[in-house]
C-alpha cells in the first residue's frame, strides 16, 4: 500500500510530493528499489523527477519524493473529480497531452543502454501541471530491457483496461505492451470515457473493445465526446480522425501488428 502527500518545500522554494510504501512485504520493497533504480537514470521534461528517498536498510518506511505535480491526474480532469460537464478539457489541450505522453514514452523506449517499458501506462499515471503539461508517474512496475532484448518473459501486471492481451496470454512484455496502453489512453482523450466501466454491457466493459468496434464500423462521431466540436469544427474532426486511428492501430490484439511509439509520435 502507497500514498502520496505534499510533504513541504525545498530550500529553493520547490513543493515536493512524497510517496510512502509501508514496509511490509517483499513487493513493497522490490517496487521501492524498482522506482528508484528506473528514475535515477531517466531525464525527460514529461516525466516525473525523483528528487531523492530513504535507504530500505535504514529506515522504518519507504519514502520516495518527488516534484510536486499540482493539477491532479489526467484521469480527473476527464472522468474524475476535476471533470466538468460545462467545461471540458479543450481538444487542443487533450492533444497536446497525446503528443508529450507519447515523447515521454519514446524517450524511455530509446533510452540507452536499456530500454525501459513503464508497464502500467494509464490516464492515473499521467499527472498534470498548471498549463497542463504532462508529467508520466510510479515507475514501479517498470522494466529495464536486457541490451538487445525483443522481449521479456513475466508475470502480466498492470491496471486492468490498460493490460496489452498478448502479454496477459503469453507472459511477454514489450515495448508494443506500452504501446496498447498508450492507445487505450488515446481513446479515453477522445471519448472522455474510462477505461473500464461496468456500467457498460458486454464486452463493452472494456474500452478499447468498444472503441475498436466503433472504429471499425466507421461509427467515430458516436465515440467521441460531443463536447469537443466533432461535428462542428473541421479541424477539429481531422485531427480527432487522426488520433482515433492511431489509438485503432495501437490496440491491435498482434503485438507485431502495432506500430512503435515512434510512428505514433
């Protein structure tokens, strides 16, 4: 178990967030050291800084701080506690957070000497500052990639509605499996729909099956929010068309039939 609190300010005025995992399992400890082996090596301005942490051999708990991120998640302003049924996200806004989720995942994709799959890519994982600009976060379940690896055999983990079906049936994490994740997310944009619903029939449940279907029968117009001028704004409608057809080639059920975050970018 986890939580994340404003914990105070830095001597150069900085606000930081701090990230408390209780001490109580090997899971606890094994995410800890994860996270901080992952983030201290990674520098992107869309991705989360970790500022320091206690040592798990010292001290009672396990405590990560970071910058402090202050407009909440992007799954609050879409579905969440921040969401406005007046006054949705604006589409530029909302695509704007596509393109730096999509930079922050090429940057940990390319990275070297290892690359690095987050492994829980989601609209909670996505924070926000003031202008909206992205911050990726919890790296926790992240994975550095042996040099030359196409793949690494694991335990599928994740947040259900995000979790690529090919690493849930076969055990194989890839980069593609961020990339499933990133499409799920780019429908959530467009839609301003969550992931998982039960409040949905069927398959339905499951976003990225209702999205495939609806793009795939041409019926787009039904799936996007109609708050964000679809029908009314042309560039609006050519760019949503865009993304929506990215998020259809990322959640394609084949992890080779996807493109790699690059081409998505």
């Amino acid at each position: 178990m986890a939580s994340v609190f404003v914990a105070g300010i830095l001597g150069d005025g900085s606000l930081v967030a701090v990230k408390r995992l209780y001490k109580n399992s090997y899971k606890s400890v094994e995410q800890f050291q994860n996270e901080v082996e992952i983030l201290s090596r990674l520098r992107h301005a869309n991705l989360v800084t970790l500022y320091g942490c206690t040592s798990p051999c010292s001290s009672q708990d396990l405590l990560l701080v970071y910058e402090f991120v202050p407009n909440g998640t992007l799954a609050d302003h879409l579905h969440g506690a921040r969401a406005s049924a007046a006054q949705p996200l604006p589409w530029p806004v909302r695509l704007g957070i596509a393109v730096e989720t999509a930079s922050a995942l090429n940057y940990l994709h390319a990275v070297e000497p290892r690359q690095v799959v987050h492994r829980d890519v989601k609209t909670n994982n996505i924070l926000l500052d003031e202008a909206f600009h992205v911050k990726v976060a919890d790296f926790g379940l992240s994975r550095l990639f042996p040099a030359h690896a196409t793949h690494v055999s694991t335990a599928p983990q994740g947040t259900p509605g995000y979790v690529d079906p090919m690493y849930h049936q076969c055990y194989q994490l890839t980069d593609k499996s961020d990339v499933y994740s990133f499409g799920v997310v780019l429908v959530e944009l467009i839609s301003s729909k969550p992931a998982v619903d039960m409040n949905r029939t069927g398959a339905d449940v499951n976003l990225a099956n209702l999205a495939v279907h609806m793009i795939q029968c041409y019926e787009i117009d039904r799936l996007v929010d109609p708050r964000l001028g679809y029908r009314t704004e042309a560039e609006t409608k050519r760019t949503i068309d865009i993304v929506a057809e990215q998020a259809f080639r990322c959640l394609q059920p084949e992890q080779d039939a996807r493109p790699p975050i690059r081409e998505v970018l």
